[in-house]
C-alpha cells in the first residue's frame, strides 16, 4: 500500500497528515506540531525529520510504501533545489542556503520508523499558496472553474492563478510574475501591507486607540460591536480595491479565500463578492486551508510533470 506524508511548514507551526494512494486523508486528519522555526540547523531539521517520524508511527502494520514526502513552504526558497533562501525573516534563519532533503534524510537513522523513512521515493518542494490552489483545483472549491485566482490573508497576501488546474507563472500582464500580489503597489505601500493581519492591526489601532487581533474583531462583530463592523468594511474595501486590477487582466471564472482571515468574510466580504458577481466571477470559501494545501502536496508528488504553466496564455 503506497502512502505519502506531507507537511505544510510554517513559521509558528506545520500541519502534516498522511495522504493514501487515491489522494483521501489519512482517518487521524491533520495534525499540528510546533514548527521550532527559531532553532538553530540541527534542531530544525531534526523537528521536521520527527513529524515524518510521528507520520509514520500512525500507519497500519500491514506492508507500506512511502511513496513520496512533500513539504509546503512560504518563500523565499528554491522549489526546485529545496534549499531554503529565508533570512532575517524570524523563522529559519538556520537553514538558508541548505539543502532540506540531504538533511533531513540525514536524521532518519535516528527515528523510530528510520527503515521506512528511509525507503521514501520522492521529496517534493512547493510553495505554500501553490499547494493550496493545486488542492482546491483538484479536490475543493476551485474544481469545476477553469480560471481561478487563489488569495490567502494571513500575516500576508499570499496568491496563485490556475488555468485548468495548472499554476500559472504569469509575467505576461495577465498575471503578475510567479502568480504573487504581494509586492503590488496598493495606496502608499503595496498589497502585503494592508490585506494582512497587520493591515488589520493598523486599522483596529486608528479605530479603538489599540490594535485588536482578528480573532477579538470577529468575537466583536458577533457581539454586533459598530466599531468593529466598520473596522471591517473597511478591510472590505481594501480587499476589492486591490483586487480589481487582477479581476481586470485575468478575468477568472473563480475566486478562492483561504488564510485565517476568510473565517471572517462575512464581515467583510460584502462590497468585493458584489463585484465578482457583476463579472461573472463566483466567490468561493476554502473549508480548510491546511488540508487543501496537503492534497496539493499530493498532487504535485503523482504528477509533477503537469503541474505548472510557465506562462500565462
């Protein structure tokens, strides 16, 4: 029985699960470890070689293959070489510039299940909005549109395009270079800054005297708080104002919001879904990030060949 242990790697925390041959969840779904993203070489590595190890330790006794390990970073980091080009970022400054498959393959001596790791095929590396657009393509909210735009508000505005299920690369007009808004020009700074949980933060601070997290604004909302209703229709705001120009140069058939900032949608979301919805474009709300990004993994592990367009069309 062929399986595959993927791992969305994050700053704070990585959310792994093990996928079946047919792309299904393992029944223990997602699970949650500390990242340690803030150790020095040896200790990341050996954190991410321990997940696998934990992965592992999960499976049935009965004969298993680990087919592929694919893991899930934010940038900067070479997905082809898998080396990570993350610096002074507060998160794994200790591995730039190394090699992440040769390390971690290196730690599987030491792990319980070290035999099996060790006989895993494949290591695939992709980039965490990539691996969620490619889940949601394939087996989400994206898989009956041809044209979708991807958009993940966390502490960031993390972006892709797909066209029939294949990341575009964009670099044309159509699509910004590697598919990412973040870096757009947007008001007096770019995209990133405001479409983020610190563009929240500025907007909370300006309204209450003190910024507010998003999980005290929506607790606020429920609780019908003005002040925090308006904090987030102006959120709304900035939301379909930066993302007309991509409405307007891509024209996507889909939209889909992922990131810890889309439980809040209802909130915010009213003047950007009516502009959709004049341009024939349907709004669509992950029901897991995390697990979308994980079936991506898997998807780019069984068909690497036919995952990207280098180009838009």
């Amino acid at each position: 029985m062929k399986v595959y242990l993927m791992l969305d790697v994050g700053g704070t925390n990585i959310k792994a699960g093990v996928l079946w041959e047919d792309g299904s969840l393992w029944k223990e779904g997602i699970l949650s470890f500390d990242a340690k993203s803030r150790g020095s070489k040896e200790e990341v590595f050996l954190n991410f070689a321990g997940v696998l190890d934990a992965l592992a330790e999960r499976l049935p006794r009965e004969e298993i293959q680990i087919e592929g390990i694919g893991m899930a970073f934010p940038g900067p980091f070479d997905y082809g070489q898998g080396i990570s080009l993350m610096q002074g970022l507060d998160k794994y400054d200790a591995i730039y510039g190394i090699p992440v498959e040769k390390e971690v393959r290196g730690c599987f001596p030491a792990m319980k299940n070290g035999a099996l790791l060790r006989k895993s095929r494949r290591f695939v590396f992709l980039h965490d909005v990539e691996a969620f657009a490619m889940g949601e393509s394939h087996y989400g909210r994206g898989k009956n549109c041809d044209k979708v735009m991807y958009l993940c508000i966390g502490t960031g505005a993390g972006s892709a395009f797909t066209l029939d299920r294949k990341i575009l690369k964009g670099g044309d007009g159509t699509v910004p270079p590697m598919g990412w808004i973040y870096d757009t020009p947007f008001r007096d700074s770019i995209i990133d800054d405001y479409l983020s949980v610190r563009g929240l933060a500025s907007l909370s601070g300006r309204a209450f005297g003190e910024a507010k997290s998003g999980k005290e604004l929506f607790r606020l909302c429920r609780e019908g708080n003005q002040t925090a209703l308006a904090v987030y229709r102006e959120f709304g705001r900035w939301l379909r104002e930066a993302m007309i120009p991509f409405l307007n140069t891509f024209s996507p058939d889909g939209f889909v919001l992922g990131g810890q900032l889309s439980k809040s949608f209802s909130f915010y979301g009213e003047e950007f879904s009516a502009e959709c919805r004049e341009r024939g474009t349907m709004v669509f709300l992950s029901e897991d990030t995390s697990e979308s990004a994980l079936k991506g993994l898997y998807v780019a592990t069984v068909q690497p060949r036919t995952l990207h367009l280098l180009q838009s069309p």
